[in-house]
C-alpha cells in the first residue's frame, strides 16, 4: 500500500512511502528491536510500532493461562493509552485517536482460540503492529517527540525510527538513553 506524504511548507514536495507495507512483511526478528514509522501530515500525527511481541508481552504465543491473558490484556491497555507511550509538546495541542493494533496472538487470546501457525511467519516467532495517530490544532509546534515506549515496554532496547516530518525524512535509531526525535 502506498501512501502519499506532504511536507508541510513544500506543497510541490510529495514522498511516496513504502515502508510500512514492506514492515509488515518482515521475516524472523530480533527480539528487543523494532521499529517505529513516524509521519505528520496536515494535523495528524501518525506512529505505527511493529514489533515482536517478546518485547511486549514476553512471550510469543497466544495466552494459555490465566496470567498470560492478564499480560495480553496489561499490554493492551498500554497500547490503547498512546499519551503515555508518547509524550508530545503541550504546545502542540495533540488528542489522541484509538490506537489500531494487528496480531494473530491478540485476537487468538481474546477469543480464546488457537492461533493458527501458518499465520506466524517467523515459525515460534509473533510480532505485533499497533498505528497510533493523534490529531493536533497547533502541530507548527511539534518539534519533538519523547517515545516512551521503552518505560512502558521495558524489553525494548531498540527503536529503529523513519520519521517524515515538517522537514523531510530522516532516520534514528532510538534507545532507552536516546529516546527523543526531533524534527
Ligand atoms: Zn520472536
């Protein structure tokens, strides 16, 4: 799927990206890495996280257990509060949206099914994609973003980051210790 991007102030300027498509089809992982697609386009505020669930849950399977579905349901509801994954300038006024998450084990876990195997392309292996989107009325003052995905998430060592942003594109990988984009 293809998605056009405008940077803001270079109306003429259009980037065609890709790479979220490609994420999704990525093959066997590396627990602890991820990756983090950063977009703003008019007001919006677009962030899509794919990664393996080890990082999230710290497991890879659908719940089994009683305690396994606490944990799908505590990641969750982590997931379904991005104000707390992401921390925004005031400045910039951002509300966010319902956060849209994508995972055999999350769906397998909430029915109770099984999760079917073939689904889960690196063999023992499960990732997770969540798109988080926040709308904001003063988004010229965005200027950064503090991902704090890796207090949530502490299994999380590496975010490697795309960002299309006010100024063009621009890569990061992110850290514990450098865990703020800038534009
Ligand atoms: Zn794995």
């Amino acid at each position: 799927m293809k998605q056009m991007y405008r940077i803001a102030g270079h109306a003429t300027l259009y980037f065609c990206l890709t790479a979220p498509a490609a994420a999704l089809e990525h093959g066997p992982h590396v627990h602890g890495t991820g990756e983090l697609q950063v977009a703003v386009d008019s007001n919006t505020l677009t962030l899509e996280l794919h990664a393996p669930l080890e990082n999230l849950l710290g497991f890879e399977h659908a719940a089994r257990t009683a305690s396994e579905l606490e944990v799908v349901k505590a990641m969750t509801a982590k997931l379904e509060r991005p104000e707390m994954l992401f921390k925004l300038p005031k400045a910039a006024s951002c509300t966010a949206r319902p956060t849209r998450i994508e995972s055999p084990i999350t769906a397998a876990s909430a029915t109770g099914a099984r999760m079917d195997p073939k689904k889960n392309a690196g063999g023992d292996h499960a990732d997770l994609s969540a798109t988080f989107s926040f709308i904001c009325t003063r988004i010229d003052k965005l200027d950064s973003i503090e991902v704090a995905i890796f207090t949530a998430f502490p299994a999380t060592r590496t975010l490697n980051a795309a960002v299309i942003g006010p100024r063009g594109q621009s890569a990061a990988t992110l850290t514990p210790n450098r865990r703020v984009i800038r534009f």
